[in-house]
C-alpha cells in the first residue's frame, strides 16, 4: 500500500482530484457568478390599442403573429451556478408596452423581461428591439373563376353551369389584399355522379400572374364556392330532311312518288 502512494499513479489521481476540488471551490464560492441563455420565451404585449382588438389595424411582416402570442426572444440570464441553471422560459416573462403604437407605420419596442426566480439577473435580451410595421385592415370584393377539368361519363353532356358564389370578400392588411387579383374554383367533371346538379368547390386565390396567393394571410367570407348545372344523356339520331316543291311530283328514297312543295 506504501509503494502505491509513492507511485506515479497516485500521483497522478491527487492531482486531478485536487484539481477538480479546487474548480468547484472557485466556481461556487470565489467566483459564483454564471450565466446562460434561454431561447423561446413569448412575448406578450400590453396596452395595445383597441384598433387592434377591434380589427381596424394589423401587425405585419416578420412580428405579424405579436398580438396572438407567437413571437418569441432569447434572454441571457445571470446569477449563482446553482440557482441559474435551472431557469426555463417559464420562469421568465417578457412584456412588450404598445401603447404609443396607435396609426398605421413602422415602431421600434424595447421588450421588457423579469423572471419569477429571486437571484437571477437579466443580462440581455435577443433582440434588442422589436421593429414592427402597422397597415390598415381592409376589404376587398374578389371574382371567382370557374374552371373545368376532367371528362363526363359516358353519354352524357353538361348545361347551365352556374356559380352561385361570384365574389368573395377578403379582409386583412393593405399590402396582403393587394396580392390578390382574382379566386378560382375547379369543377371537375371526373367526380360528379351522373345524378348530380350541384357541387361545393374550394377557393383558391391567386395574383396577376397567376401565382398562388397564400390565403392564410387574411379572412373570407367563404371557402367554398357553389356551383350548379344540368347532367342530361345524349344519343346520336339521323334526321331525313323531306323538302316539298310545289306542283311536282318526285320520288323519296323509297322509291315512292310523294307531292314535293315550297312552304
């Protein structure tokens, strides 16, 4: 046992021990001060105007979803080892104040985060700054186009297709309802049943170049368009025309004389 503490093994395994010893020495009691970050905490907004609440502005761009509670920022937090690493985003609030915010334009908001945690210190906030832009919410009425796809069964042919639905109204922010030009429905002819006269088709809406136009980005007030028609069979006949000249006499395709006369 004498000649193992005397050894180079020994030694080295006192030497990391006592390191280790002296670390945790100097992280919890000389230097107790750590910090991390915390990612995803929310921000909730305060004192919003009722133009808002009552759907006469809007937030778009990149912060559009701040009023519902789906923006989020990253928080440095700081304090003792032991008490800062078990911060989460649950112990942190962060508040934007939007009271100044009350016309259309851009703003720039400092958010504001406390934590519930005695001991931890707020050393920053990712951004810094919240930029946010301000539209008006508007309505637009838009037409809706019907376009066909597909075949009929067999036999039959179809008539009087009507939209019941020609225009929709979309309400949402200046710069979204711009990007809308017009609304299509497809009626395709491969799903009716042969019993059918009426079918409900989805809206899509789509821009001056014919690009898709993401409808989440503002209201209708619907989503589908109804669409109403006639399915009727078809046959082939042949018609025999017998024209009728006055005063004479001729012979049909049977070989029979008939009187033939002009009326």
């Amino acid at each position: 046992m004498r000649d193992f503490f005397k050894s180079k093994t020994f030694s080295v395994i006192f030497s990391a021990l006592s390191a280790i010893i002296l670390w945790i020495y100097v992280v919890y009691e000389v230097d107790p001060s750590y910090d991390i970050k915390v990612s995803d905490v929310n921000i909730k907004c305060i004192n919003e105007s009722d133009l808002f609440t009552n759907g006469s502005l809007a937030v778009t761009g990149r912060y559009e979803d701040l009023l519902k509670g789906g923006c989020t920022v990253s928080v440095k937090v700081k304090g003792k080892r032991n008490i800062v690493s078990s911060v989460s985003e649950k112990n942190l609030t962060c508040t934007l104040d939007m009271v100044t915010v009350t016309k259309t334009g851009s703003y720039s908001l400092k958010p504001n985060v406390e934590s519930d945690i005695s001991g931890v210190e707020i050393a920053g906030i990712e951004p810094k700054k919240i930029d946010i832009n301000v539209e008006k919410v508007e309505q637009k009425d838009i037409e809706v186009k019907v376009k066909t796809m597909g075949t009929l069964p067999v036999g039959y042919t179809i008539e009087n297709l009507k939209n019941q639905n020609s225009t929709v109204k979309i309400t949402g922010s200046h710069s979204e309802l711009e990007k809308v030009d017009h609304a299509e429905v497809v009626l395709d002819y491969s799903s009716l049943e042969t019993n059918d006269s009426e079918k409900s088709c989805k809206i899509f809406f789509y821009d001056k170049s014919g690009k898709s136009v993401n409808d989440a980005k503002f209201t209708k007030t619907i989503n589908y368009a109804k669409l109403t028609f006639g399915l009727y069979t078809t046959r082939e006949i042949t018609v025999v025309l017998m024209p009728k000249y006055d005063n004479e006499i001729k012979t049909n395709q049977y070989g029979q004389s008939v009187e033939l006369s002009v009326s």
